[in-house]
C-alpha cells in the first residue's frame, strides 16, 4: 500500500514548528523530507535540512520538473519541495510530512501528482488554526516587537492564509497552553490510512 502526503499550513507563529518537532522526535517511521535551498550554508550547518544547491542548479531542477514547489524568500533565496524527497518515499508506503506556506500548498495540491480525479498520491493537508487572530498577533509581537504597521501587514497576511483553511482535509485549533493536545489530534489525524 503507498503511503501519503501530510501538508501541515497555518499562519506564522500557530504552532507548525513545535508540532513538526514533536511528530518527528516520536514516530521514526515518519519522512521529513530535506528542502533544496539557494541560501547560503550557515556556519557548522549540515545537511539534514536542506540541500544546498547553486543558483544555476536550482534552476535546472525547476527546468527538469524535479520540483513540487518552489519559492523565493527571505532575502532572495531560492527554497523548493523536491520530487525525490516525497514520491519515492509514498512508494514504499511511507507517510511523508511537510510544512508548508499556503502558496506552496495551492503548487502541490493542484501538481498532477496528487490532483484530478484520481490522483497518483494521496495528499492530506492539515491547517493549524490559532485560537484567535488576536491571540496569535499578540504571540507574534512578544516574540518579535513590531511597529504597528507592520502588526496591521501581519493581520493582512494572517486574514489571507486563514482563507485556505477550509480548503484543507482538516482543521486543528492550536488553543494556548494546550500544545499537547493539538499534537494529540495532529498526530491522530496523520496516523488516519
């Protein structure tokens, strides 16, 4: 039986990171696959999260079709969701999970691998609700101190991603100090066949 794709979205600061680190330290049959970046390697950084590649050989890996999705962020760098980090794991009947950002969403979820009326692969995606915006604007701003038109940017943007929730397989609501139980839930829902 071949395995899946679990997409976890939700807006920046809800949880996604600590929910990730969670699923990974307590179920190794999970993959996690490694992006393909353009950054530069940090100092001692290895390669269990990305694969650092040039410019020109980004480039080629959007050419030959070896990509989910790609974007540029951060100060002009290049980072990608790799084929051969997904697919060849769901062959072998492995639950593959990846976070991603709404637009790398919307790339995977219409890539003809796992869109049209039967798809190759099946794709789950599960987007992490905050327990309220304000909640999640007040979480961002202790973690990070911005000016208010930049908090009023932040709205905007978590207004934007909040949209594509309803087009997730599910929702889990992240509700402060209650980490554990979003887990729980996520956990559960991943471990769903």
């Amino acid at each position: 039986m071949k395995g899946k794709l679990v997409l976890i979205i939700g807006p920046s600061g809800v949880g996604k990171s600590a929910i990730l680190r969670r699923l990974q330290a307590g179920n190794a049959t999970f993959h996690f696959p490694r992006s393909a970046t353009t950054r530069a390697r940090r100092q001692g950084e290895s390669s269990d999260l990305y694969h650092f590649v040039t410019e020109p050989e980004m480039d080629t890996l959007i050419n030959e079709g070896k990509v989910l999705e790609w974007a540029k962020v951060h100060g002009g760098a290049r980072y990608a969701t790799l084929i051969d980090e997904i697919i060849p794991f769901i062959e072998r009947g492995t639950t593959v999970i990846r976070e991603v950002d709404v637009q790398g969403f919307e790339s995977i979820r219409r890539h003809p691998l796992f869109s049209g009326d039967s798809p190759m692969y099946r794709l789950q995606s599960i987007f992490i609700l905050p327990e309220s915006t304000e909640q999640l604007l007040a979480h961002i701003a202790k973690r990070a101190p911005m000016a208010r038109d930049e908090l009023d940017r932040r709205m905007k943007s978590i207004e934007k991603e909040l949209a594509f929730a309803s087009l997730c397989t599910a929702q889990v609501r992240n509700r402060e100090g209650k980490l554990e139980e979003t887990i729980k839930e996520v956990e559960k829902l991943v471990l769903q066949k």
